[in-house]
C-alpha cells in the first residue's frame, strides 16, 4: 500500500461491512482527513443514478463528528453536489478508516440547495439495531450542523 493510501469502511451498527472502496489521504489537520478517491465501478444509485466509474470525490471525514461530507466532481474539477452522510465519528488504524453510517444523509445541490434522506431507514434501523437515545440525539444534532454548514457556507461549502 502506498504511504498516503487509506482504505474507508463503510460500517453498519452491527459492524457487517456495507461498502468499501481505497482513496489517499490529501490532508490531515487536527480531527480533520481529507480523501481524494474515485469509484472503482458504476454504481447505480436510487438518487443520483448512474455514477460512473471514474467520478472523483473529494471527502471529509472529522475524527470527532457524527458526519461525513463528500463532494462529487465534474471531470473539468468543479463541483457537482455534496453529499452529506450522519454516521459515528469515524476511526482510523493500520491504514483503514471506518466509520458506522447512520443511513441519514443530506444531497446538497451546487446552488446549496439541500434534501434531507432517509429519515424513515433511520427509524426502521434505530428500532432493528437498538439505537441508544445518546445516538438519535447524536443524528439529529448532525443534522442541525450540516444545514447550519450549508446554509452559513461554512467549509467545505464554502
């Protein structure tokens, strides 16, 4: 493995790997990473439709947050949307990052127009998974940041 390569694990509660992918780690200041990546290979999403092998991401991952942010580039480098996903803070050891995705995320589009997702698969797996009350107040205070973020233009909207 590369010096800066990191592997990201995508996590449910019940720690069953939900995805994975590699990408290199471009910063890292404080509780803050920064992964540069690309998809490996087509991925049909229910929302964005076909992502196409290749489409670069840029992500920010805090050490000590309950969220994720992702931001889809166009192949000029511009950005396409953010993607913003509620998760536990996320860990990092021997070259892996993982963290527990809380099926919550916000689509914001380049005019910082934003969606709030999954709320009901939240639900189902608070119920199926037994989330503490400590994790959906910690979800929805993730919430509340990220659209304080999006809506102040606060980095990385800015």
């Amino acid at each position: 493995m590369k010096p800066n390569a990191i592997t990201v694990r995508v996590l449910k509660h019940d720690g069953a790997e939900y995805r994975r992918w590699n990408a290199t780690i471009a910063r890292q200041t404080g509780s803050l990473i920064i992964l540069n990546a690309a998809f490996d290979d087509d991925v049909q999403h229910d929302l964005l439709g076909n992502i196409s092998r290749g489409t670069r991401t840029i992500e920010y991952y805090w050490l000590d947050r309950w969220y994720n942010i992702f931001r889809f580039l166009e192949s000029d480098g511009t950005t396409k949307l953010f993607y913003c996903n509620v998760n536990m803070p996320p860990a990092i050891s021997g070259g892996i990052l993982s963290y527990i995705d809380l099926d919550i995320d916000i689509l914001v589009q380049p005019d910082f127009s934003y969606r709030v997702l999954d709320l009901d698969e939240f639900a189902s797996n608070a119920l199926h998974y037994g989330y503490s009350e400590q994790v959906k107040s910690q979800a929805q205070s993730a919430i509340d940041e990220l659209i304080s973020m999006i809506e102040t233009r606060q980095f990385p909207f800015s």
